[in-house]
C-alpha cells in the first residue's frame, strides 16, 4: 500500500499554490509524483519547497488527530495520520509503561496535546511523555496505573478516517461481568436492604466470599439461587431445556443484555444537525436500565447488563461474548442509524436470518451496522477475535423463532407511538445477534438522517417513550415465553 493518500492535485496548477499553504498536501503530492515531474515543473516545486522551508515542515506524516477513550475495559489511544506510522512498542513493568518509537513524524502540537487529553480518572493510563527521540523518531511514554497487556496495530484508512495507529491497553486481569453485575447491584442497594431471602445477587455474593478460589481454567459454576443455604456452593452445572420457573416470590435474576450501538472510534451514523448514534443509543439504553433494574417479573428480580456503558467501542463478537458470559435472557441492540435519503423514517426491528434478508433495507441495515468493527477498529490480529467469530456462526432456528416473537412484541408498542418503517420483524445477518441461545433483536429507534427523526431522538421525552416501550414489549414477551429456569455458571 503507498505511503501516501491520494490528493488528486496536478502538479504546476492553481491547486499546487495552494498546496504550498498546506504541507501536507504538497508532501502528499510530491510522494506520488516526482517519478513523473517535467524540469519545469521540478524548478516550480522546488521553489515552493524553499518557501516552505521557513514553516516548519516535517517530511513524515502529519498527525491529524489524537484521542484517548478510557474505559474500564481498556482504554484506547488512537494517532490518526495522512500517511502509514510504522512503530516499536517495550514494555516496561515496573513501574508499568509502555514506551513506543513513532517512525516518520516530528514532534508536533497535536502530538504534546496526547499529555493534555489524559484524564485523571482513567483506570489505566496514569500519564503520557512525549519526546523527539531521534531525528523522525517520537518517543511517546504511557504510564500506567495498572500493569496491562497491551495491543498496537495500524488501521487502514476508512470512512472518515486516514490512517490510525492504535494502542489497546487491556487490564491484565479481565474483568467478570457477572461479577461487574453484582457490583453494580451492591451500589445500587435501596435505602432498607431487603432481607437475605429476597436478594439473590447477596446470596451470590456471600457464597462468593466463602468458597475457596479456584483456578483460572476451570468452569467454575455460579448459582443465583433462591436461597443461599438450598444450594451448594460448587453447584450444579447448567441444565438446558428445564420447564419456565414457576410463579412464585423467590428465584432467580433475570438478565437482560443492552447492547449500545456504535461507540468510541465509531460515531455510528451522525444526524444533519451533528447528533452522534453512539450518544443516543446509550441515553436510550441507560433509560432502559434505569427500568428494568426496578422491575420484577413474578417476583424474580430483573437486571441490565451494558455492553458497554461509557463511549468506548467495543466489536461486535465481544458484545455478543459479554451477553453470554452473564448468560442474558434476552440480547437488545439499540441504534438509530442513517438512510441515502433523509426522507426515510420510522422505527424498525431487526432479528438474525439464516438465509439472506428478508428486504433491500434489511440487507443494508445489517451490512451498516456489521462495518462498525472495521470503522471502531478490530485487531484483526488477534485469534481469539477470529475463534469466537467461527463460533458465533452457529446460530439456531429456535434462537430466530423467539427473537421474531421478541421483535415483534417490541416493535408492537414502539408502534404505539412511534412511526414505523415496516409493519413487521426484519430479519438480515447481523453479526451482533448471533448467540445462538439468546433472543436477540436489533431496535433502529428512528433514522437519525431524518431531521424531524433526530430531532426527536435528541429529546429526553421521547428517549424515555422509547424506553417506556421497549420495556412493554419485553415484559410482553415475557409473559407468554417466561424465561427459563436456570443457575447461571462462569464462563
Ligand atoms: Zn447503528
């Protein structure tokens, strides 16, 4: 691949002067052309090189962007440039850093803003130095709070983005977010406990704290039991195909997976007036935690998991991995994507197909929403991405048969208040809804490049009507497929 993007510039033209205001662009021209300069053009440009000479020029790349997403996942640092960065990372353990050579760029402004945009909450990077190592060499230094596995890959140009070079920091001990979950529920405790019967999560909790830790590779088998003292603690393994729970005050939780679209590197779609997808759809899904987190169904306390809480992008077999390993009920992908025309409107549900789409919008819906990883930014790398995307290929008619009961309950009260795009579920191969033993269904709450559309997804009110209604449709499917009874084990 070339160093350099194209420009689209002729050399000894009007754009060539104003390359001359622009580095960068004359950097870029002259990387694709000089083979081919006449002695004529040559002098000009030569000429204007020596007028650049007194600017400062750097004859890398020049850095277009620097941005740091921390979350508690790992937190990303991503130098966009206009040309490849080749770099060389060591990591240093103690205290824990990572120190990586930039090939081809000068230290720049941008590149001192990286020390400026680290906040001081981030869970891993304590601080960012910054130094001209050598000629067109950069030092950068990441101190870290934690010890962490880091990764560095470059991206490829795409969308609206030039080359990224990206750096992963992973904590070195992955987060359960089973446990993530219990947390939360511990922060969340109302004002008057209830009482150890009607609190499976303390249950949970409290034959955590006593049983003896367990090597990492084991399978581990977690119970959320209706009592603490009716199970053991190494309890039994899951069982499959068991009759719905019984009506009754006790039991089990039940896990609902949101799942945010979009996030961190990827905006998703963004509205005429500059809304950004990534920020409505976890308004909407933090809305409907807020409601599934004070609801019971049948005296069984529900609870939402985020597949990611905060803006930070996360790919899409990792979404699908995280419902899995809380062993959700029931899998929600949240979006509010953008048509060709601004004319397209309404709300629409979405549940996998086995055998191509089920409409022309369909398939474009999900080819849209399955490039998010390559506009977030997916170490392709990585086995383990490759493996669990194998994995997810294994979806079920019986999984399709309950997402189109699920979407369709949904997209039922949506309809209620909202316009809808198609009457029915839609059905295309979304990769984010292939786990293939939880109903899952995408929501595209409205069209984002619909003015009217967007103005109203920007709106707190109709945020919460959104909420309000998924809720109903969920509670609606529930009531004629209550969830199934079973222990939930650790993955
Ligand atoms: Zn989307």
């Amino acid at each position: 691949m070339s160093k350099f993007q194209p420009f689209g510039l002729s050399l000894a033209s009007p754009e060539l002067v104003e390359a001359a205001k622009s580095p960068r662009a004359l950097r870029q021209t002259q990387g694709k052309r000089t083979g081919m300069l006449s002695r004529r053009e040559a002098l000009q440009f030569g000429s204007l090189i020596l007028l650049l000479a007194f600017t400062d020029i750097a004859w890398g790349a020049t850095i277009l962007g620097v941005r740091v997403w921390p979350a508690p996942d790992y937190t990303r640092v991503t130098i966009e440039s206009d040309g490849l960065l080749k770099a060389k990372q060591f990591f240093v353990t103690s205290p824990p850093r990572l120190a990586v050579d930039i090939e081809g760029i000068e230290l720049s402004p941008q590149l001192k803003e990286l020390v400026g945009s680290v906040k001081s909450d981030d869970p891993f990077i304590s601080g960012i130095r910054v130094g001209q190592n050598a000629p067109g060499v950069v030092r950068l230094v990441i101190d870290l709070k934690q010890s962490a596995l880091p990764q560095v890959f470059n991206l490829p140009p795409i969308a609206a983005y030039q080359h990224r070079l990206v750096f992963d920091l992973y904590p070195t001990e992955v987060i359960d977010p089973l446990q993530a979950l219990i947390a939360e529920k511990e922060r969340d405790k109302p004002a008057s406990p209830p009482t150890p019967r009607n609190d499976p999560l303390g249950d949970l909790i409290a034959q955590q704290s006593t049983r003896p830790t367990t090597s990492s590779t084991s399978n581990t088998t977690k119970t959320i039991a209706p009592r603490a003292d009716s199970m053991p603690a190494n309890a039994t393994k899951r069982i499959e195909n068991t009759p719905p729970i019984p009506p009754t005050n006790t039991d089990r939780l039940i896990i609902i997976a949101l799942d945010p679209g979009h996030g961190g590197e990827d905006p998703g779609a963004i509205g005429p007036a500059g809304t950004r997808e990534k920020d409505i759809t976890l308004k909407v899904a933090q809305k409907l935690r807020e409601r599934i987190n004070a609801t019971t169904l049948k005296g069984n306390p529900m609870r939402a998991f985020l597949t990611r809480d905060g803006d930070f992008f996360v790919p899409l077999h990792v979404r699908v991995q995280k419902a899995q390993r809380v062993q959700a009920d029931l899998f929600i992908s949240i979006h509010a994507d953008a048509f060709t025309v601004p004319t397209a409107r309404g709300a629409s549900v979405f549940a996998l197909s086995q055998s191509g789409a089920t409409s022309a919008t369909a398939r474009y819906m999900a080819q849209k929403e399955n490039s998010a990883d390559a506009v977030g930014g997916i170490n392709v790398q990585t086995k383990d991405a490759q493996v669990q995307r194998a994995l997810l290929d294994m979806s079920t008619t019986a999984q399709i048969n309950d997402s189109l009961k699920l979407g369709s309950n949904v997209l039922g009260e949506i309809g209620s208040f909202a316009k809808l795009h198609k009457p029915k579920v839609e059905q295309a191969g979304f990769a984010v809804l292939k786990a293939p033993d939880i109903p899952s269904v995408l929501i595209e709450t409205a069209f984002i490049s619909n003015p009217e559309e967007e103005q109203k997804l920007r709106d707190e009110a109709y945020q919460d009507q959104l909420a309000d209604g998924i809720m109903r449709g969920l509670l609606r499917y529930f009531a004629k497929n209550p969830p199934l009874a079973r222990t939930r084990t650790r993955s």
